[in-house]
C-alpha cells in the first residue's frame, strides 16, 4: 500500500479563529504560543491569531471546556 496521505485516523483539531476542523500533520500552518500549538485551515487565519491571540485563545477558554464555576 503505498498512500502518501492517509490520515483518516488522525484527530483533528479545532482552528481557533474559524473553528474548522484541521489535521495537524497536513497543514503548514501552525504557531506555537507559550506551551501550546495552535493549529490553522489558513494562513489568513494563522495571520489573524498572531495578530490578537488573546482574543482566540481566551474564547477557547471561556465557558464550555471551563472547569471554574464563578462567571458571574
């Protein structure tokens, strides 16, 4: 067998500015911001998180995958 790009079991992750679905190992577009990686469908998206990424990566931490009960 020989398939060059056969990742159908490879989890994908969440592009934190659009929310499209992203295989990590195939796209080029990925940044690194302290400890995490941050995967991108673009690199228009990839520009827009380096341009504010407090504004992604605190949405991808608000209520919803939160573990604190005390918003409010």
């Amino acid at each position: 067998m020989e398939h060059a790009h056969a990742h159908s079991s490879t989890a994908t992750v969440k592009d934190p500015v659009c929310g499209m679905d992203v295989d990590p190992s195939a796209t080029k577009h990925q940044h690194t911001l302290g400890d995490d990686d941050y995967y991108f469908c673009s690199k228009g998206c990839l520009e827009k998180f380096k341009a504010d990424p407090d504004k992604y990566t605190k949405a991808a931490k608000s209520p919803g995958g939160c573990c604190h009960h005390d918003h409010g």
